[in-house]
C-alpha cells in the first residue's frame, strides 16, 4: 500500500502544486507556516476538495484523476469522501457529542454495514488499545481533551483506512496530553502498514513520528527527506526557525569562509548533505547555519570592529576599520588565528528582547538572525535593546552545507 | 509536590483578593445591573402580554365554565383542532426538515432567496393566505381545477383544507428553527463522518438528524402552537362548517359574534385554548435542558 498525491488547485490567490509519495507503513511530517497549503493538501486527498489536475492514487486504485493528459482512459475520476477509505484526524477531536466514547469508535465499521454487536467488539478493542476501556460509555463532554483525541485517533484507525491523514493531532493538547498522544500515535502507527501524513506546526513530531520529513512553503513541497538532513540542514528560514538555528545564505570562498549577498563573512565546518555526490567548491552557493546560542556581542571599548563591506550593508556607525575586535570575537579563537577576526564581525542594531528557553534571545533589527544569550551573558556583556554592538559567531558552531533541490510539482 | 504546593498557595491568596471585595465582586455587581429606567418598558412590555389574559380570567363566568368546556360545540371544535393541528405538524416536520436541509446547504445566493420565499407566509397576512390557497386549490384555481376535472377532489371548504391552510401559515416556523439548528452544527461532524465510511443517507440519519434534534423539537413545538391557533386562512380556504371545518378559534370567533354558542362559551373556549398553549410552552421549556446537553 503506498499513497501517491499530485495535486494542482487555487483557492483565491493561493496556488496548491505539490507532489509526494508515502510508502505502505511510513510517515511523512509535511511541516510549513501557517497557509503555505498543508490542510489544503490534505482535504484535497481526502477528497473534500477537487483539484483542477492532479492525481491521488491509493496501493493502485485511483481516487482522483483530473485532466491529466498521459492516463489511458481520458475520463475524470472523483471518488466520494466516504469511498476512500483515507482516515483524516484533525486538531479537534470532532467526537460525535450525542453518541458514547465507543459507539463514536464503532462508527466506521457500522457505516460500512457492519453489525451493531461485531462493530461494538472491534471498537472495545480499539478503545482498550488506546488505554480508554474505562470511559467506553461516556459522553465526548464528559472526557477530558487528551481522552477525546485519543478516542478520534482509535475511531479513525478502526475505520480500517487505507491511509492516515494527521492535520495537526496534538495542537489543541497541552504539553502532557500532546506527548501522551504523540506516543499513543507512535505505538498506534508504529503497528499498521499504513501510509501517513502528519501536518504539524511542531518540530517534535517530526521526531518522533516521522521517517521523513517535507517542508511546505506557498504550495509547494520545497524540502523532502530524512529528518536528520531536512531539519539538521534546513534550507529555508521557516525550517531553521522550526529548528532553531540561524540561516545565513551566501558563496562559498577561497578559505572555507561563507560571504553572504550583504558581504558579511561567517567562517564554519563544511558537511555532507546526505547524498555523497557532492564536494563542495569555491563558488558555490551554500547555507551557513548555527544556533543563536552561537552569537557573541561586544560593546563598550570596541570602538568599531566592521569591514568596510558591512558598513556599507548596515550603513551606521563610523567604524575603524582594521582595528581589532573586542573581547567577545576574541573568545572564537580559533577563527581569529588566521585571518584576522573583524573580517567575520559585523554590527547590527539589538530589537526588542524575548524571553526564551535558555535565557534571552536577542533579534536584531531589519535581520532574520537572532542571538540567544544566557541572562548573565547578556548582563556582563552591557549590550541593552536598542544598541548597535558587534556580533561574531563561534565558527566550531557552525556548519556549511549545499541548498538541496526542490521536490518535484506539477507545473514545471 | 513542591510545584503542587505552590500551586495552591497561589490559589489561596486569589481567595483573599476575591474576599477583600476587589475585582471579581464588582464585576458581578456590574453584570446583574439593569439601568432603572429600563425596567419601567420592561414593565409595561410584560403587562401588555399578561393583562389581557388576566381580564378574560376575570370576566369568565367561572361556574359555567367547565359545562361549557364540555359542551358537544367546544368537544368536537377541540376535537378537530387537535387532530388537524397534529396532522399538518407531522406533515411540516416531514417535508420542512428536508426544505431546511437543502436550503442550509445551499449556497449563500440560493439559500437568500429560498428562505426569503420559505418565510414569506410569516409576514402575510394569514387572510392573505387564504385567498392565496383559494385561487391555487380551489375549482376554478391552477392546481384544483385540475384535481376536480381529473379525479373529481375538491379541497376547499373540508377537512384537508384546514390541514393545508395550518401548514401552510406554520412550515415557516419549522424551517427556520431546524434551518438554524443545522447552520449551528455545521457540517464538521458530516465531513468527519464521511471519511469515516459513512453515505449520505448514513450521515444523515445518524448524525445530522441527531444533532439538530433539540431544533426539530422546539421547531415542531412552534409550528404546532401556530397551527392550533390559525384562523385568517382557514376562514377563507376552509370557511366554518361545524364539525368539519370550525376548528377552536373558529369556534371562539362563532361564539363570539352570538351564533351558536354565548359569548360566555367564547371565554370558556379561549381559556381551554390559552391552558393548552400553556401546556405547549411547558412542553417547549421542559426539552431546553435537553438542548444544552
């Protein structure tokens, strides 16, 4: 059994074109901002929403067919949502309010002509399977949040489905109740060989219940792969924020260096993407990444630590141009050995500061990159919001890796 | 269990603030406050409502009542006001549910004008109506031209008349209570049910019907209350044949104008019909509960 999906639809002035394959017994965590067209994707599989062209095909049977020109029967094929056989399990658990925590469970079976005895003992065992046996004769009001999505999950499994469509299970649950059900559906889909998509705002999930991992962004699947390269390289600024790490794009130079378009300069530590096909080479377009726990600032003493590329990008301070980075910069001591640590220093205005896991996270403004600090960092370091300081980035913490191509869509 | 006694710490110093009369206290105040000046509309509002009843108690010969209740005139009006007012209910529920299933489900422009045509009974006058019904039903109308030339069916001024002119002023009642249910559930549930394996015959008897329930109820509630009351389409389309036409409020107004019965017999009547209203709003306010659930 495996799902494939291509799909081509508008809504307004939102264009869905996006393909993808899951295969019998895998999850594929299909991750993107809010509106980059995830549920769109999903309906549309699950036959809620036509698309102008497109295919969605499940172990072989066709369940859409829409103006695509090589199929041998030239006709248009829709079948009706509850002719799929494709589960789909939302944020809100959607329990049926007038039936029982079982009878919700029994559902499925009893609508594809099963009888209400049988339907109820495959729906006992389903119950029993997501640890609620306990609760079979309540009401959906009377359970919990966490009972009422894991009751959802044993009722769409029960369905006996062909494939399983995730939108976001664990995002009106809170921290408890989430990893519960996340380990719930780890175990649930660990035992089926059903193909699965999981849409999540939550880099967890992915973790945890995905063996790959597709990053949508405006319709388009613009990353695919294994979660370790998808999500350790991100090569986008929504699955590096996901991540958490810093992305900084920019031309691979003579001395292993990162210039980015604005001319800063970042030194790291060149990886493989995954593939083995590629060495890098001086010219290439690459990604630097590093955390924001990375970035040091300096204020004070250091009278203008700047190339004379970043002054023109950031265009503030008169800066002294040679003159020696401060103490901050001096930390990354291995950089600073070789080629002189100002080239790969630059300065930037602080915004406003966020409370963040590990102390204070430091943005700056008119950038995409941000700083995390530890609140005694920040405090002996004297940099304040509003600030212009000088900002370096501890090069053993930083990787250097190759932008890999976008996934395959059908317009082309 | 640290982080559990914090916890309640927390909540106990809450409790202080609330009883030291700060914010929760003066909100509540806040809330329940009516300006003065609007409980004296509130007032006459409520005595326009309940004064009039008050009156016909007042001036009902009350030691003749219940021989007047009993009277073959009132029995057989009662009699035919319950039977007719039931049926054309049943015959609302089973074509109404259905007309507000199409129309919340149609789109917004259709759903417009099918509920402008489907509530244009509640801002006719019910005389109107009945002229309406006439011209349609009668010999020499469209359809009862026809029904008389080809099977010989004559509806005005029976039974089947009275039936049609209730329907016809208490659909609109249904339709918009259940078309409000059903825009209330939405159609999550029905989508969710679908993919779940269910048809639409299957969603629809068990899920949607079940959800809009409590609406049918207090749809089918109205709509009867109505029926039970008509009177201006009835007159015209079905006139006042005792026993056959002269359903209670036909009865009341006969009474009234001295043929027949007395005027007493027409209070005596109007009571019954307001105690069996009463009955019907009780019924009405004992399945709210049932709603909230």
């Amino acid at each position: 059994m495996a799902l494939n999906a291509k799909l081509l639809l508008h809504r307004g002035d939102f264009t869905l074109d996006a393909s993808v394959r899951v295969e019998a017994g895998e999850t594929l965590a299909l991750l993107g901002p809010n509106g980059s067209g995830k549920s769109t994707m999903l309906a549309a599989i699950a036959g809620l929403l036509a698309p102008e062209r497109g295919i969605v095909e499940v172990n072989g049977r066709t369940l859409t067919s829409v103006g695509v020109a090589d199929r041998a029967t030239g006709r248009a094929t829709a079948v009706e949502p509850h002719e799929r056989k494709v589960g789909l399990l939302g944020q809100d658990p959607l329990l049926f309010p007038h039936l029982t925590a079982l009878e919700n469970v029994a559902f499925g079976l009893r609508a594809r002509g099963e009888s209400a005895t049988s339907a109820r003992q495959a729906a006992s065992v389903w119950l029993d399977a997501v640890g609620l046996s306990d609760v079979a004769t309540r009401l959906p009001g009377q359970l919990s949040g966490g009972q009422q999505q894991r009751v959802a999950i044993a009722r769409a499994l029960a369905a006996e489905p062909d494939v399983l469509l995730l939108d976001e299970p664990m995002a009106a649950l809170d921290v408890q109740n989430a990893s519960a059900v996340r380990t719930l559906l780890r175990e649930r889909l660990g035992a089926t060989a059903l193909p699965t998509i999981v849409v999540s705002h939550d880099v967890v999930d992915a973790m945890v219940l995905a063996d790959r991992v597709a990053i949508m962004d405006e319709g388009r699947i613009v990353d695919i792969g294994e979660p370790a390269i998808v999500l350790g390289q991100p090569k986008n600024q929504f699955a590096a924020n996901l991540v958490g790490l810093n992305l900084m794009r920019g031309i691979l130079g003579s001395d292993g260096s990162v210039r980015a378009t604005d001319g800063r300069r970042i030194r790291g530590r060149v990886v493989d993407d995954g593939t083995g096909s590629n060495s890098l080479k001086v010219g290439d377009v690459v990604i630097a990444a590093f955390p924001p726990s990375a970035m040091r600032l300096t204020v004070g003493a250091v009278s203008g630590a700047v190339t004379g590329a970043v002054t023109g990008a950031i265009g503030t301070q008169g800066a002294a141009a040679g003159q020696p980075a401060g103490s901050g910069a001096a930390a990354d001591s291995g950089a600073a050995a070789d080629s002189g640590t100002e080239e790969f220093a630059w300065r930037a205005t602080i915004g406003v500061l966020e409370p963040a896991v590990r102390g204070i996270r430091v943005p700056f403004l008119g950038e995409t990159l941000a700083a995390e600090l530890t609140t005694a960092e920040l405090l002996s370091s004297g940099a304040r919001e509003g600030m212009t300081v000088t900002v370096s980035v501890d090069s053993k913490l930083v990787t250097v890796y190759r932008p890999r191509n976008a996934a395959s869509t059908m317009q082309r | 269990m640290s982080m559990k006694n914090k916890s309640v710490k927390n909540k106990s110093v809450k409790n202080m603030t609330v009883k030291r009369g700060s914010v929760k206290g003066v909100q509540t105040r806040a809330v329940s406050g009516v300006p003065r000046l609007l409980y004296f509309p509130a007032a006459l509002g409520f005595a326009l409502l309940v004064f009039p009843v008050l009156g016909l108690m007042l001036r009902a010969d009350w030691p003749r009542v219940p021989a007047a209740i009993v009277s073959p005139e009132a029995t057989s009006a009662l009699l035919l006001s319950l039977q007719t007012s039931v049926t054309a209910t049943a015959l609302c529920v089973i074509v109404g549910v259905p007309l507000a299933l199409v129309i919340a489900r149609s789109g917004t422009r259709l759903a417009g004008l099918l509920r402008a045509l489907t509530t244009l009974p509640l801002v006719m006058p019910p005389l109107v109506g009945g002229i309406a019904l006439l011209y349609l039903l009668g010999r020499n109308g469209l359809v009862g031209g026809f029904l008389d030339l080809a099977f010989g069916i004559r509806i005005p001024f029976t039974t089947a008349a009275v039936v049609i002119a209730q329907s016809f002023v208490a659909l609109p009642f249904l339709v918009i209570s259940v078309e409000g249910a059903l825009r209330t559930a939405g159609t999550r549930f029905e989508t969710v049910a679908a993919t779940l394996g269910a048809g639409r015959w299957t969603v629809f008897r068990r899920i949607t019907l079940p959800l809009i329930m409590p609406g049918i109820i207090s749809g089918t509630v109205l709509c009867f209350a109505r029926a039970l009351g008509e009177f201006g389409a009835t007159a015209l389309f079905a006139g006042n044949a005792a026993g056959i036409t002269r359903t209670m409020p036909l009865a009341i107004y006969t009474a009234f104008n001295g043929a027949g019965v007395t005027q007493d017999s027409a209070i005596a009547l109007s009571l019954l019909l307001i105690v069996v209203a009463i009955g019907i709003l009780l019924l009405l306010r004992s399945w709210r509960p049932e709603l909230e659930r």
